[in-house]
C-alpha cells in the first residue's frame, strides 16, 4: 500500500524532473540554427560588426583603459601601477 507522504513527496519531484527536462529541450532547441550560405551576407555587412567604426571603437578602448588605469587592455595582464 503506498503511503500518503510518500505519494506527496514523489508528486512534485516528478514534477520538478518533466518541468526541468521540457525547459532544457526549449532552450537547446532554441539555440542551435545553422546559418545557410545565402544568409552569410547579411552577417557580413559593416552594421553586424560588434565595432562597425574602428575609429569610435580605438577611442572607447582608450578611455575606458584610461578610467580603469591599467596598461595593455584586456590582452596583457598588467596593471597601471608600474610594480611587475
């Protein structure tokens, strides 16, 4: 015979487990998309560049290097103190 809070505590754990896995396909099924050759070339126009003006871009990278006193950017581990 199963007993009431047994049946209580295997409810909401099979719960938990279809809402997890239903939630898991969503996100997995979103995120893959294969991108056909025909549509490359609108990946490729200068407004899908994550810097699309290198001169605002040169210019950003330098003041916020220059905010954050540290020598190299994010490329080097150097800080602006001078000490290594």
């Amino acid at each position: 015979m199963i007993n009431s809070s047994s049946l209580r505590r295997q409810i909401p754990l099979r719960l938990k487990t279809i809402v997890y896995l239903v939630a898991c396909l969503l996100i997995v099924g979103c995120s893959v998309s294969k991108v056909e050759p025909w549509e490359r070339q609108y990946l490729a126009r200068p407004e899908m560049a994550w810097d699309p003006d290198n001169n605002t871009a040169a210019y950003r990278s330098h003041v916020y290097f220059s905010k954050e006193a540290s020598t190299g950017g994010a490329t080097t581990g150097a800080g602006g103190c001078g000490c290594n």
